[in-house]
C-alpha cells in the first residue's frame, strides 16, 4: 500500500526577536506528530519558517540601522539553527522574503480580486503593531491591547485594501458546522464560532508604500504593498509549491472530503488562524485546512513570557547546558495539551534529576551492567512486563493522537518506573545457586527487551536518546544518558 500523504506546518515566527521557548515549545510538538506519522510509514512535508514582512519588522530594523533584509537574514539564521538544536525532522523552511513566496501571494491576492472580495476604500482604525492587527475599543483593556499592554496603540488613516471579510460569515459557520473537529480543541471550534456568528468586518490587506515599504508589492498597485498577515498566511500553500506544482500541493495539502493538512498554532493565533485563513481560501478556491490549537501560554513566576515584556527565555541556552532532549521533554511533559505551563529553572532541573537522570537514564546504565555481569541477552519471558510494554505503546499512541503529549510521556515513564520496581523487586545482582544466575539473566534480559522497546517509543519525544539506546543496547556499553545534576 502506498504511504499516506501527511502534512503539518508551524505557524511562522516574526523575526523581530531571538527564537524563544514559546516558540520551541509549539515547533518541538509539531515535530513529535511528524515524526510519529513517519513511524507509521507514511510521507511526510512538515514545514516551518520564518514571517519576514510588515511594520515590527521595518521599525526594528530602521532603529538598528541596517537594510530591512539584511535584517531578516540576520534573524532567519537564527530560527534555522534550531533545526539542529532541538533535533527537528521538519523538510522544509520557507521564508517570507523567498522569490516563490512572493509569487504565490501575489497570485493568492490576483484570485480573490477575481471573486470579487478585494476592494479599495479610506478608512481610520486604532492599531497594536505587536499583533500586526486592527483593535476594535472592545477588544481593548484600559485603551490597550491586552496582548501587548505595554505598546502604544497607533491610529492609521488611509486608502487601503480590504478583504470582504464579511461575505465569508455564513460559510465559514457552514464550515465548522460540517466538521465538529475542524478546530481542535473543542474549546477553541466554539470560541471562533461565536467570534463569527457575532459578525464578521471587512479587514486592511494593504499598506501604503510610501509609509511602509517593507512588503510584498500588491499586483498592479506599485504604491501598496500587501498587509503583512494577508501575506504571511499564503506561506501555508506556497511552501507546497503552490501554484506552480499543483500536483505536489494536491498530494500534500488534500481535498475539501479528505484533508491532509494540519496546521499548530498558539491561542493567540485563533482569529487570523482560522476565520480569517480559511475565507481567504475560499476566496482563492482552495479546500480548507484542518487547524490544531496545540498550546497556551507558557509563565514564568505567574507572568505571561512574551517577547514584548521581555522575559522569554532562550531555548539555545537551555540546549547548551542540559542538552536537546532534556529541553524537549520538559516541554512536553510540563505544558499541559491546549493549557498554559509553567517554566522554571527549579522544575526544570527536578524533572532532569528525577525523570530523566534517576528514572530512564538510571534504568539503562544498571541494566546494562548487570547484562555484562551475567552475559544475560534480549528476550522477553515476563507476561506481565509484555503487557506492560503493549499497555504503555498504546496510551501513549492514542495521546498523541489527541495531542495530549504530557499524557503520552506519563504513560512511557510508568513503563519505566515499572522496570525500575523489577530491579528493587528482583535484585538481579545478588549471587548464589545456578538457579538464581539463570533466573537473573532471565530477567536482566527482560529488562533489556523492555529498554529496547522503549528507545522506540520514545523516538518521536527525545530522538536523541532514542538512537543513543539503540546503540548502547546493541555494543552493551553504558554512557550517561543524562548525567546527574550537581546541588
């Protein structure tokens, strides 16, 4: 049977600052569903990048004195060396600035003028630049963005293009009410379902040149470029080489009766995710894409991390002193699916300490010992530790499944902890008659099946350690998975 076509895309970083952990956290979650599809067999396009157009951009820029590109190049760089610091699978960085990019959305925007839905008016609107979005006085908090409190707002006036944004409000209920798991979670379906039933305006896809030229040209109108979002959400197709290569983008991204498009993003992500997206697709005429609202916020001390409060943490930095793996567990273990978490250096070295060194780590470096001891080999006699293994496989499959990835390493470390138990229960290094040797190997080579078992399951989550036991299983030599940490 062929392989199943998959693909899974990131929401795109804005370059106006250093990756952060917020960010690690959504990409590291989209690797682990890439990875798991690729454990099925199937084939997959998982793409990220970087969103490199708009007024952050162009400001940020200007006050560092360099050329807007020579900018994002700068930044891009640095989002694309997370590829090799948190071990990502993704087979496809595109950025915004790219000659194809800019095509596509040119063409993108050419489709929907076609249908009708882009029009030029003036018009005067209160705007955060931290959101690169129009404020309604009811979406504002004591005359701010809730989001970015701590940025003024700015009043523009002017001609623009608009998106007819409106026209979309019955089918995109129509949409949401044909696919109960369009939006997952269930939460966020009805909050953007509520959001559009209550109404949908007409929203600026264009800027003036002359005030912000950083932007995609829009076709057959040198004197405005593309708004940044109406850009940077076309980077979904134009990635699959839409519209060029219509039968890689058909293969990949699927039909409007057999979606094979994922899309993560953050809540914060949910309006321009969603409703506005998907009308922009059918204005197009493209099939809709599934839309997974994989992760909240994460806090630090209580307080929201954010970029604009400057108080993200860097992931890099964190890769440097403890290593990939133990980051990306932390990630997947501490922020609960859809919810906010929590990330502290105090909990972040417990779980190190407790999880990764005293459990996994541990299991495999006194196994192996005694396997040397007792030239014990890899089989599997223990119907309970077979159960174990087969209860611990499918929990966490069907977790992933409902992108619950905390839930799916709880399930992969009782397994460990249940070894663990096997070697206090059992104390396979004690010495005596043939019978308790051979009994000892019988369940040193128990617990080697079990390991080897487990370095597959956990592929998907820490693929460095994962290929690190396969190795030291197969030359029985034990080196430190995660070296304990010193008070």
């Amino acid at each position: 049977m062929d392989p199943k076509k998959f693909y899974i895309t990131t929401t795109l970083p804005y370059v106006n600052a250093a990756p952060h952990v917020g960010f690690a956290l959504e990409i590291i979650q989209a690797d682990v569903l890439a990875r798991r599809q690729k454990q099925l067999g199937n084939e997959v396009f998982f793409n990220t990048g970087t969103d490199e157009h708009g007024l952050k951009i162009y400001q940020k820029a200007l006050a560092e004195g360099k050329n807007p590109q020579a900018y994002c190049d700068e930044y891009a760089a640095k989002f694309s060396l997370l590829k090799e610091k948190l071990s990502l699978s993704y087979n496809n960085f595109i950025r915004t600035t790219d000659p194809h990019h800019i095509a596509a959305a040119q063409e993108f925007w050419k489709r929907c003028e076609a249908n009708g839905d882009i029009y030029k008016t003036s018009y005067k609107a209160k705007y955060c630049v931290g959101c690169e979005l129009e404020k309604t006085d009811s979406e504002l908090v004591d005359g701010r963005c809730p989001v970015h409190p701590n940025k003024d707002l700015e009043t523009i006036e002017e001609e623009n293009y608009f998106f007819r944004f409106s026209k979309y409000q019955k089918p995109l209920l129509d949409l949401l009410d044909a696919d109960p798991d369009f939006v997952v979670p269930k939460t966020k379906q009805n909050e953007i379902y509520s959001f559009i039933k209550g109404g949908l305006q007409d929203f600026s896809i264009s800027r003036l040149k002359s005030k912000m030229p950083w932007g995609i040209e829009v076709p057959g109108d040198e004197d405005h470029v593309m708004y940044v979002w109406f850009d940077a959400l076309v980077n979904y197709v134009s990635c699959l080489g839409w519209f060029e290569e219509l039968k890689k983008f058909e293969e990949f991204w699927g039909t409007k009766e057999n979606r094979n498009a994922i899309q993560v993003a953050g809540k914060d992500n949910l309006r321009q995710q969603t409703a506005m997206w998907q009308a922009m697709l059918m204005s197009a005429g493209l099939p809709n894409s599934k839309q997974v609202f994989i992760h909240g916020y994460i806090t630090s001390d209580g307080q929201k991390m954010s970029k604009s409060l400057g108080n993200v943490v860097d992931p890099i930095t964190l890769v440097d002193k403890y290593g990939t793996d133990a980051l990306r567990y932390y990630l997947l273990r501490e922020i609960p699916g859809w919810d906010d978490g929590d990330f502290s250096k105090e909990k972040f070295e417990q779980r190190y300490n407790g999880d990764l060194a005293g459990g996994l780590g541990n299991l495999l470096a006194r196994t192996l010992a005694l396997a040397n001891k007792l030239n014990a080999s890899l089989s599997l006699t223990d119907d309970q530790l077979g159960q174990a293994i087969k209860t611990a496989k499918e929990n966490s499959s069907r977790s992933v499944e409902l992108y619950k990835f905390n839930e799916a390493l709880i399930a992969i470390w009782d397994l460990i902890a249940y070894c663990n138990k096997i070697v206090e229960n059992e104390k396979p290094w004690e010495q005596g008659s043939e019978e308790l040797v051979e009994k000892n190997k019988k369940v040193v080579g128990n617990l080697l099946f079990a390991l080897k078992e487990i370095s597959d399951i956990i592929e998907p989550f820490l693929p460095g350690t994962s290929t690190a036991m396969a190795e030291q299983l197969k030359s029985k030599s034990s080196v430190p998975l995660f070296p304990r940490l010193k008070p």
